[in-house]
C-alpha cells in the first residue's frame, strides 16, 4: 500500500491529491513501476494520465456494468488480489475506500508524510503501532518545488 497523508491522516479533497510535491510524485513512480496497482474507480478517474505508465492496471468497482479502457476490471478485492497472487509486489493506490479494505491484508505500507494539516473529505485508515515496524525512515526538507517537509516512511507488519 502506497499513499501520501497530511498530519491528521488526510489523503484528498473533491478527489484531488492534498497537493502537488513532485518529490513524492517521483517516489510513487519509483516504488510502484513495473509492479501491479489497484485503486478504486474514484482514483481511476482523477489520474491525469490513464492508464498509469509501466504498471498494470487493476481497477475496483461495484459497477458492473462499468468498462474502463487500457485497464484490468473487477469487482472486489478477492478478485483484485486474485490477479496479483503471484506478482512479487502490488501496489493499492487509493482511494480511502480500497484503503480501508485493503489495510488488514497487507504486508507492507509505503506512507509519504506531508508536514501540514490540510481541507480534505478522504482520509487513510488508522494505522495501529502495535501492528506495524517502522523499517525505513528518509526525510525532505521543503524546498522551491516541494512546499511542505515531508517524510518518506516504509512499515513492515509485525
């Protein structure tokens, strides 16, 4: 799971990303190319560019009558995580909804920490410590491109 939250847990608002910072646009390419990414229908239709470059593509959606193109369809997680059984690694991209059933199955968790509270209607599941390790830890001061701090965690499930 790969996702970037302001202070309180924030992830958008009116589907949109909190804000732009090129440098965790740069890590989300970076950790999620070549590797499969699921997202909801919501995500889908926000992405700027459709289908997302070098990755595959998995989509969630009740609508079963719903056809997005250059993309992999299904219907719910058993289906997405069906696809990706054998793939080394997978990415769930969003957005809140897929977050929070996705959030009890995964293994590992890419969280971008933006140093900011901000306006949102989304928020990311609560994340319990006792769950998670702390594994790796990278820190960006803000500069003339990225206007908030930001802290690039990795967590590996106890």
């Amino acid at each position: 799971m790969i996702a970037a939250v302001g202070k309180n847990l924030e992830l958008g608002y009116q589907n949109q990303l909190l804000c732009h910072l090129p440098a965790d646009l740069k890590y989300f390419k970076e950790k999620t190319s070549g590797s499969p990414v699921i997202m909801g229908d919501k995500t889908w239709e926000s992405l700027p560019k459709k289908p997302l470059p070098n990755r595959r593509n998995i989509v969630i959606t009740l609508d079963k009558t719903a056809q997005f193109s250059d993309c992999e369809v299904v219907h719910s997680i058993e289906d997405a995580m069906q696809l990706v059984e054998c793939e080394k690694e997978s990415f769930i991209i969003g957005g809140a909804t897929i977050y929070s059933l996705f959030i009890n199955r995964i293994g590992k968790l890419y969280l971008t920490r933006i140093d900011s509270e901000f306006t949102a209607d989304v928020y990311f599941p609560a994340i319990n410590p006792e769950e998670w390790t702390l594994v790796e830890e990278n820190y960006l001061e803000k500069d003339e491109k990225n206007p908030y701090n930001l802290t690039f965690q990795i967590f590996e499930r106890k």
